[in-house]
C-alpha cells in the first residue's frame, strides 16, 4: 500500500512567483528524465522483481522519486500561483495578462491557459508524457545498466536546471533532488556489480570469435586506438576483406522457398522489371514548358 505524508521530502520556497521558470521545471515532472518516469520505471520493476534486495531497493527508490514529483510539482505550482489567480480572476488588463504569461521570453502560455497552472504531464516544451519514455526489459544487469543512465541523465537534467535559476530556494531543492539521483546511481550501480557474473546481459553466452573483436569500420585521418579497442581487450580489424562475410560465407543473402514460391517471386519480378534502355515522359518534364518543339518519336505531349 501507498501512505502519504502531508510534509514535503524537502522544503519548497520559491522567492516569487516565475511562469517562465514554472514551465523549465516541467522538464523533471512530466520529461523523459523526470521524476514521474523515474517514480513509474522503478514501480514497475519492483513489481516484477523476484531478487529480495533488489525488490526492496527498487520499491524505496520508486516511492522515493513520487516524492521528488511532489517536489518540482509543488514548485512548479508556487512559481505558477500569482499568474493562475490573475489570469482566473481577470485582475489585469488583456495585454498586462498577456504579458505575465508570455513577455520577457517566457513562453509559458500553454502550461497557463490549457492547464491553469497546474504541474501538467508535459516536459517543458508540451510534450505530452508517455510511457515510452520507460525502457524496462525485465532483466536485473539491462534494467540496472539502464537505470544507472536515467540517474545520469536525470542528474544532468538537474544540473542545467540550477544554472538557469536564479531563485535561491528553488536552486536549493534542485541541488536536493539532484544529489538524490547522485545517490541512486550509485545505488543501482552497487547492486548490479554485486550480482556476479553481469557481463553479457542475460545467459546465453556470446560466440567466442566475435566477442573480442574491435571492427575498424570507419578508417582514416582520425583512427584511434585506446581500451576501448585495444590490442590487450580486442583483436583489431582494419583489412575489409576481413571486416565482411565474416561467417566464411559469400555474404549474399540466401532463403529457401518451395517451387510455387520461386515461380510467384519470377512472375512478380518480370512484372515489375524496370527497362534501363527507356527515356520515359514524365510529369514534372511536362509540367516544365521546356519540351522539345519536335518530340522524339513515340512521345506526345
Ligand atoms: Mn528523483
Ligand atoms: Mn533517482
């Protein structure tokens, strides 16, 4: 069950209302990297999740992040409260509300007049939230692995964030949530080295002579060498030959079809067949008023 408590995870001041800022703040309720994803991938893996630690850890950390919604929601709602009431209650002139809502590059008119002001499950361009933006697969060392780069992006998220604010307790409790993501990172990424082996992902072993390759596809001014293709980690291919058919095969396509296959394939082939000897007329030659006075023979125009 779900219990909530009237006391917000962390304190929300905001210096003044801000709709502009209001509507940045979005990003972290209803974006891709924000806490309503975080709150929901987490929930439902938790769900599915059969390991006792991990069931536990991803059942804190889901609830977790629903009170980080509550946060950014409940600041996007103070930044949003002076301009909700003046603009429901029509306490300014047209163009004074007009101005609140969209001057000074703050492009906030969807958040106040659709919405009302309200935290809306949009990111901060109006995108609707969807989710698609969860890439659960359903296996501890990919969701993990995936999980660990959401807490990533979320931080970043953050991060730019704090540096267009200028609301010292709004900069405040993004630095909280923030470092929140920080700690879940960590978390995430403790619990998915201490499964032993998680590397490849799953439990079919890759095949042996394609696992330490190193593919030097794009050659050039430019080629470089470093761990991540090294001659200690990898076997480095640069010679094409070597780098296609790498089956030993002759790299064409093969399938088999049954006779009455083959000859519909034939059939559909010769009825489509393009003719490289033809200079057809076309539609855009007519449509030119550059044709030929005199057309070659067999066209009309
Ligand atoms: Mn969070
Ligand atoms: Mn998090």
């Amino acid at each position: 069950m779900f219990a909530h408590n009237k006391r917000l995870q962390y304190t929300v001041r905001v210096a003044e209302p801000n709709p502009g800022l209001a509507n940045l703040m979005l990003e972290q309720f209803g974006g891709p990297q924000g806490e309503l994803a975080a709150a929901l991938r987490y929930f439902t893996q938790a769900l599915a999740e059969d390991d006792p630690g991990r069931k536990d850890m991803l059942m804190d950390i889901a609830t977790e992040e629903l009170s980080h919604l509550e946060v950014i929601g409940t600041i996007v709602a103070m930044l949003n409260k002076g301009a909700k009431g003046e603009l429901a209650e029509a306490t300014q002139e047209a163009a004074e509300l007009y101005r609140a809502i969209n001057g000074a590059g703050n492009d906030s008119h969807v958040t106040q007049v659709l919405y009302g002001g309200g935290p809306a499950l949009t990111n901060s361009g109006g995108q609707l939230w969807t989710a698609g933006y969860i890439d659960s697969i359903g296996d501890p060392s990919a969701d993990l692995r995936s999980n660990i780069a959401a807490e990533a992006r979320a931080k970043i998220v953050y991060e730019r964030l704090i540096n267009v604010t200028d609301d010292a307790g709004v900069k405040e409790a993004l630095g909280f949530l923030m470092t929140r993501e920080v700690a879940h990172q960590l978390s995430f990424e403790k619990a998915l080295y201490s499964m032993q082996p998680n590397f490849p992902p799953g439990k079919l072993p890759p095949r042996q002579e394609f696992a330490r390759v190193y593919f030097n596809m794009s050659q050039g001014e430019g080629d470089m060498r470093g761990p991540w293709n090294s001659d200690e980690q990898f076997q480095y291919i640069s010679d094409r030959e070597q780098q296609l058919a790498v089956d030993g095969g002759s790299g064409l396509p093969e399938t088999a079809l049954t006779p009455e296959q083959s000859v519909a394939v034939e059939q559909m082939a010769a009825r489509t067949a393009s003719d490289p000897q033809s200079n057809p007329m076309t539609g855009a030659e007519l449509g030119s008023g550059q044709l030929d006075a005199d057309e070659p023979a067999g066209r009309t125009s």
